[in-house]
C-alpha cells in the first residue's frame, strides 16, 4: 500500500497543482519537466499513476498492479539517472520497496508453482 502514495499523490498534485515541479537546474530532466507536463503527456500519466495507485489499494489487484508498474518505475529511474540526476532518490527507493514488494510476494511464489514445465 506504500506505492500506493506516490501515485496517487502525484496524480492529485498534477490536478491541484499543490507542489511546483523542480526547478530548472540546466539538466535535460529539467528542461523536459515543462513540455511534459504543458504538452499534455502528464495528463494520461496521470490518469495511469491513479489507476494503478486505486489498484495497489486492493488487496485482489495489489500483486497484478504492483507488476505492472514494474517498467513504469524503472522507466523513471532510467530517467532520472541520465536526465536528472537530482531527483533520484526517490524513484530509487520506490524501486527497491517495489522489488521487495514483488519478489517477496505469496502471489508470485504460486505463479512460478504453477508454471508448466
């Protein structure tokens, strides 16, 4: 339920405008930040982010929405690694509870039990 909050607060923050993206520090990230969010593209993020955020609230779609935003964390890790590099700490962390989360997982352990061979 953790990863939860990031999501969903990210989608209500883009709706509400609450918390001003990060400022501009001349990297790449940062430059995109705008184009992003005023070209349109953060609106269907958005509504994405919530969906899943809604998902990992329920305990029957928690595993299925915790795998599902596997490559959309990883996503934005890469993407802060190479543009930027300052707000990495975050989608790091969110990485490490998320692969926990995963591979830890009763649900995981009985999809690969049932594997045909």
């Amino acid at each position: 339920m953790l990863l939860a909050v990031p999501l969903i607060g990210s989608s209500i923050n883009h709706v509400f405008q609450i918390v001003e993206p990060p400022l501009d520090d001349g990297s790449q990230g940062a430059l995109m930040w705008p184009i992003i969010r005023d070209g349109g593209l953060m609106d269907g993020l958005a509504v994405g982010h919530f969906i899943l955020g809604a998902l990992l609230l329920a305990p029957r779609t928690r595993f299925a929405a915790s795998v599902a935003q596997l490559p959309i964390t990883a996503g934005i890790v890469a993407f802060n690694i190479t543009m930027f590099p300052a707000g990495i700490l975050l989608p790091v962390a969110t990485m490490d509870v998320k692969l926990r989360d995963v591979l830890d997982c009763a649900d995981l352990k009985r999809l690969l039990a049932q594997a045909p061979s």
